[in-house]
C-alpha cells in the first residue's frame, strides 16, 4: 500500500500530482464549504476552528490540520464568486482549493477529489470530512481515532441504513434505486454524512482509484460503496452524532464530552450560524482541551 501511495502522488493512478513531498500530520480535518456559505465558516472561525496563529501552531504542535474545502465556480476565468473566495483566502489562509467545479449534484465527485487532494499534500493518519454546519470538538476528535491508529483500515462515523428513495422529486432521490435490490431496501451500513473518518489505508485508496469509483446520488452512500467490498473496520461511534442542547450539555455535564453536535432534522445545526456560538458554549470542550490530547 506504501508503495502505491508513492506511486499515485509522484503522478500515477489518476490523481493530482504533488508539487513537493506531502507533509506529515496525525489528522486533516476537511470541513466541506461552498461559496454561499461565508457566513457558516465565520461561525466556525469564531468557535471551534483556530485562526491565524492558532492554527498553524495546531498544524506544527500536534499534527491537526484544519482546511475549509471548497473547487471553483466553474466561470470562465474565474468569476465573481471565485474572487471573493481568494480575498477570503488571503485574509484566513484556511482553505484547501480543489480542481472541482462545485455544485450540490456533485458531492460525490467532490470527496473523491477531497481525499485525492488531501493524501497528496499531507500524510496523515487519518482523514476526516465534515459539514460546515457541524459543532466538532477538535480535542475529543483526536483522542477517540488516536485509539484506532494500531488499525490499517478504519471507517469511523454514525452507522445507518435508511431507505433507497426511488420516488423522483424528493430530498435524497436515488436514481440507481433498483441497483439496491427491490422497492423498499434499505442500503448497506455506511456513516451519516455530517461527518467521518477514515484510514490513511483507505484514503490512499480512494485516491489511487478515484477514476473508476462509482458516484451515487448521496455522497455518504458512494463513500460506503467504495468501501463495503474492502477489508474495512467499521465503527459505529455515537459521540460523533450527539444532538445539539440540551443532549451534548447534558453529556458534557456526565464527563462524555460529544466529538461532533448537530440537528438530524436538518441534516446539521438549524439556523447554524445563529446558534453555533450557544452551542459551543454549552457543549464545547474548552479552549485548551485539543492542547492536551496525548497523538
């Protein structure tokens, strides 16, 4: 697998070639973003994610890296929307870009080309993916995957398996609906969306065979096709679903501080940006926890 991984960052396999050796880290945390969301990111920015400083001395200290994740617009020469995202980027420095023209249909491609990037520029541990209407507690997040490091291929997230919806018109609409079996199945187990982890083993693959990798309409479900017919620990942590307050507070007051808060009703925090400054007060970890994780 070593050598493979070389092999596809020195410009083999189909990804995107590496302009210098990818840097080491324990965790890359990419927090999936679009244009319209300036806003969202600054409601991170203001609570759990580092600026400045902060943030390059989480990168050096103790190997977390934190990016906003976000392609192009897709305009010709670059448009309005893209050189918004570049003043923003000269202002934060936060931002991983992507070869990828953004577009909801088009989340699938988006986190091939996600994990492809990410590989390519820093060799980690492990590789993370989550919503930018998610409350993260950075410090609970290393400690719980610092446990499965010994463990060569590991997918950690919320199990489900919900419905396969074939009805058109409706949220989640699976157009391959009879690839699943017949009308009512339910699809195989694989982590909610908002947010999960897996593996430098996995990631590598995922970027070595990004080409060839089959694209359902909901980006979780094709995460959990490219990884059901592997050799692949799932785990199933529900501290990476809590509810938002009163739910991540009251387990924060028994001593089970939550990795990940949101709302399943809205797929992320309702009304986010209102909210995720009281969120993060009342179910954050503090200020100094991510500093004390033992990597």
């Amino acid at each position: 697998m070593e050598l493979a991984v070389e092999r596809a960052r020195s410009g083999g396999g189909g990804t995107a070639v590496a302009t210098k050796p990818p840097q080491k880290a324990r965790v890359v945390i990419g927090i999936n973003t679009a244009f319209t969301s300036r806003k969202r990111r600054d409601s991170l920015r203001d609570t759990w994610v580092p600026r400045g400083e902060k943030l390059r001395k989480l990168e050096t200290e103790k190997g977390i890296v934190v990016r906003f994740v976000i392609g192009h617009s897709g305009a010709p020469g670059g448009g309005a929307l893209d050189r918004a995202l570049d003043a923003e980027e000269a202002e934060t420095r936060d931002f991983l870009r992507l070869d990828h023209a953004e577009g909801y249909h088009e989340l699938s491609s988006k986190t091939r080309i996600y994990f492809t990037t990410a590989v390519a520029t820093w060799d980690a541990d492990f590789y993370v993916k989550v919503d930018d209407d998610v409350h993260l507690n950075l410090g609970m997040l290393s400690s719980r995957l610092a446990k499965h490091r010994t463990r060569p291929r590991v997918y950690v997230g919320c199990m489900k398996s919900g419905p396969v919806l074939s009805q058109k018109g409706v949220k989640y609409h699976e157009p391959e609906y009879w690839k699943f079996g017949d009308e009512g199945n339910k699809y195989f187990r694989h982590a909610t969306g908002q947010i999960y982890a897996i593996s430098k083993d996995l990631a590598a693959y995922i970027s070595i065979n990004q080409p060839i990798l089959h694209r359902f309409a909901n980006e979780d479900v094709s995460l959990g096709a490219w990884l059901i017919g592997l050799e692949v620990e799932h785990v199933d942590d529900r501290s990476m679903c809590c509810a938002t307050p009163p739910d991540c507070e009251w387990k924060k007051r028994a001593g089970n501080v939550c990795v990940a808060s949101f709302d399943w009703s809205c797929s992320g925090v309702c009304k986010s940006v209102d909210r995720m400054r009281h969120i993060h007060k009342a179910c954050g970890e503090g200020e100094g926890a991510v500093w004390n994780v033992a990597m």
